[in-house]
C-alpha cells in the first residue's frame, strides 16, 4: 500500500506553489490517461489489452488520490517525490513493455512525466526523475535488445533520451522563471498590501482628526450661540433689574415701618440673586480661558453645580458630595475642567429619575487626583461602551453624540484622563483624573512661559480664591 502521510509544506509561498502546481499535474495526469485508455481500447489492437488496462486502471486509482488531497488543500506524497519518479518510471516501463516495446506510443508519457516533475519539484529532483526515466526506458531497451528486436544504440532510442534530457532542462529553466516571477509578485502583492494597509490607517486617522475637528466647532458654535443669548438676556433684563434695585433702595432710605424695611431687603435680596445667577450665566457662555491656573479642586466641581442646579431635570433629586480631607491643588485650564464636570454631571441627572442621588466623591494618590461622579440610573448597555466616547454617538432622543466626546478631547489636551470606571443596572461611574500640582505655600503666582510659579512668599496667594 503506498503511504499517505502528509506533512507541512515548509512556507506559505511554497505551498502556494505547489497547490497551483498540483492542479496543473492533475490535469495532465487525467489527459495521459484518457488519451491511454484510447490507444488502447480504440486505436491499438495490443494482443495485451486487459493487462495494459489494469496497468491505466492503476494509475486511474492514484490519479484519483491525487485528486482527492488537491480538493482538500494537500499535496499527495508531498514529501516523497522520487517514489513518485521511480513509480511513474516503473508504470511506463510496463506500459510500454505490453504494449510494443521500445517502440510503443506510450513513449510520450515519459515526458508528461518529466514535464509534471519539472513544474513541481526543485531542478535537483527533476534530473533525478530524468535518470530514472532513461533508467526505465534503457532496461526496455536492453530486454528488446536481448531479445535480437532492437539495438541500443539505435538512432531513435538515442534520440529519444536526447529530447528527455532537452525536456528536463527547459521545463526546469521555465519553472525557475515562473518561480522567480511568482516571487517577485509575491513581494509586490505583499508590499502593496503593507501600503494599502497603512493608506487606510492614515484615512481612519484624518478621518477621526475631522471629526474631532468637526465635534469641536459644533461644541463652539453652540457655546458661542448661548453666550450671545446670555449676554443679550442680561443686558435687557439687567437694566430693568438695576433700576428696580435703585428704586428699592430709594425706597429704603425714607422713614418707614419695620415691616417694610424688611420686605424692601427681602425684594433687594432677591434682585441680587437674580443679577448673579444672570452673572454665573454670562460666565459661562464667555469664551473658555487657556490659561493655566492653580485652584482647588473642589471650587471646581462648586462652581459646576453652582450652573447645574439650574437644569430642569435637577428637580427631585439629590446631590451628594464627599470630599477628601487632604486633596492636592492641581494646575490646570480650570474653565475647561469645570465644562467637563459639568457634562458629566447633566449626563448623570438625564440617566436618573426623581428620587435619586448624584454623587460626587474625590480622593488622591501620589500622582492624581481623582473625582468620581456615580449616577443611581439604569447603566450603559454593554454594545455602547465601545463607541461611548465616539463624536456623534448617543442614545439620547434629543442628543448631540458630542458631550463626552468633548470631555475626552479636552482632558486629553489639559494633561488628565476621562474613562467609565462602573457601569451596571444600579448606576454609572465616571472617573476624571487631574494630575497632582503641590499647593502654594502663600506666595504670589506669575505666569511663566505656559506654568505658574509661586513668589513673594509675604503676600497671601490670590490662588487660595481659586484666581491668579
């Protein structure tokens, strides 16, 4: 029984040619065989049909396991190419031998043979399938030569080995070349690959700086169209509101009862919050500030739910802070800072109900100080957190896709981190991480290059206040 073991072809590139090779050699095995099968059974008239049949029958079987492993991926025998020489020598041999000798028209399957080694194999194992064959064919030589029928030294017969020789050399120089192209396009295909692949990573990467780009002039515009409604808000409902104060404070000053100076304060306290949630207003709206500044932590998050506790969706719930005792002072873009704390806050009051509780919790490590935001709400569906901080992307009916996307960009440019640190069907945790900056010691700060630096240690820091 001929052995089946196949093993792994050494490269890729090689296998590649080999399988394309094996289907080449199947196709010119299957015609050998037809075209046998007519010299046989229709053109010849061989007194040894039947044994000539069962020879083509034979290599009708290992034709047809050739097929089967091609059709799988595999090459049969992939790792014994001289037995399949010395066997296809041996097959024609007899083929030949039954038939009519030296002289028989199976003398063409020599060079099929040679013509399948040669596409195949290396250089090397095609001229050994080459001696093989003149092996095979000058024993058939020799045994009719016995025999009084031939002489070996006959013109034919040397000119057949002739042409099995000239055969072999051209089918190896034409498989060299094929194989050196097939190469060469190989290292082609593979460098176009390389560079269609990094095409795409360039495409991806100015696709993803145009939306980038994109999101933040939205975010401007939309921040520059609220600044000019609050500054037109304040200044017409400013001016009315400063001339009621004058008259309350006109009124205030005639002699009149207990009573009515009181509920002339009251009014007059009342004006005053009005002028400063407008002020808070027209703060806000104002172009951010780029410049960098020592502050406390927790004057920022004050200062973000200072605006916060305006929001419609604030009614009914609750915030709840938790401030570490010993936090580090940061120096950064506090405007910004404070943008990103808001957003992050409105996020967590539009994923809860009524009922529910924001809270709000800092802590610090040697490196960082963290302030930690938990929502009470339902979570983020786990195929979201992918995209979370994606431009565009949101779940909200009413959403822009662009709030956290924002917060990253601009935690990124101030030096700190943004991520989702809890998410669950009990609630959403956000994580905004601020690098450490040691706290003044009570001088002044000066702004040096793009970073403040503390002086004249006798003058109380203004940055104790939370300004240069």
């Amino acid at each position: 029984m001929l052995p089946t073991t196949n093993y792994p072809l050494p490269t890729s590139q090689e296998a590649s040619w080999q399988l394309s090779a094996e289907a080449i050699t199947i196709r010119i095995r299957w015609f050998g065989l037809c075209v046998g099968y007519l010299l046989v059974n229709v053109i010849g008239d061989s007194p040894e049909r039947p044994m000539l049949n069962a020879i083509l029958l034979l290599g009708a079987v290992y034709a047809l396991l050739d097929t089967w492993w091609s059709f799988n991926g595999k090459v049969f025998l992939s790792r014994w190419p001289l037995f399949i020489s010395g066997m296809e020598a041996v097959f024609i041999g007899l083929l030949c031998h039954f038939d009519k000798g030296i002289d028989s028209q199976f003398q063409f399957y020599y060079f099929l043979s040679l013509l399948v080694c040669g596409i195949r194999h290396s250089p090397t194992v095609t001229l050994l399938t080459l001696l093989c064959h003149v092996a095979s064919y000058s024993t058939l030589a020799i045994i009719e030569s016995s025999q009084g029928e031939v002489n070996v030294l006959d013109l034919e017969f040397l000119l057949i080995v002739i042409l099995m020789g000239w055969l072999t050399w051209a089918i190896t120089a034409l498989a060299g070349l094929l194989k050196e192209t097939g190469e060469r396009l190989g290292e082609v295909n593979e460098q176009l690959r390389n560079e269609q692949a990094l095409l795409e990573q360039r495409i991806q990467q100015r696709t993803r700086e145009l939306q980038q780009s994109q999101a933040l002039l939205v975010q401007q515009e939309k921040q520059a169209a609220f600044g000019l409604l609050a500054a037109g808000i304040a200044h017409e409902v400013g001016n009315p509101l400063a001339a009621i104060s004058s008259l309350v404070q006109m009124m205030d000053r005639r002699e009149l009862d207990s009573y009515m100076h009181e509920r002339l304060h009251l009014v007059d306290e009342q004006l005053r919050r009005i002028q400063g949630i407008l002020r808070e207003l027209v703060n806000f709206s104002r172009p951010a500030s780029s410049n960098v500044v020592a502050c406390d932590i927790h004057d920022v998050i004050e200062a973000a739910l200072s605006i916060a506790k305006y929001y419609k969706r604030k009614k009914g719930r609750t915030i709840e802070t938790r401030y570490a005792a010993e936090v580090s002072w940061i120096e950064t873009v506090k405007d910004r800072l404070t943008q990103v704390v808001l957003n992050l806050v409105l996020n967590a009051l539009d994923a809860t109900e009524e009922g529910t509780t924001l809270h709000i919790s800092t802590r610090s490590d040697d490196r960082w100080i963290y302030v930690e935001i938990r929502d009470e709400g339902t979570g983020i569906a786990f195929e979201h957190l992918p995209r979370l901080f994606e431009p565009y992307f949101t779940t909200k009916a009413t959403g822009t896709g662009l709030g956290l996307f924002v917060c990253k960009d601009i935690m990124e440019s101030i030096d700190g981190r943004i991520s989702l640190t809890a998410t669950s069907a009990n609630g959403t945790t956000f994580t905004v991480s601020v690098p450490i900056t040691p706290k003044p010691t009570g001088g002044r700060l000066e702004q040096t290059g793009d970073r403040l630096v503390e002086t004249q240690p006798s003058l109380r820091s203004a940055a104790e206040h939370g300004a240069t």
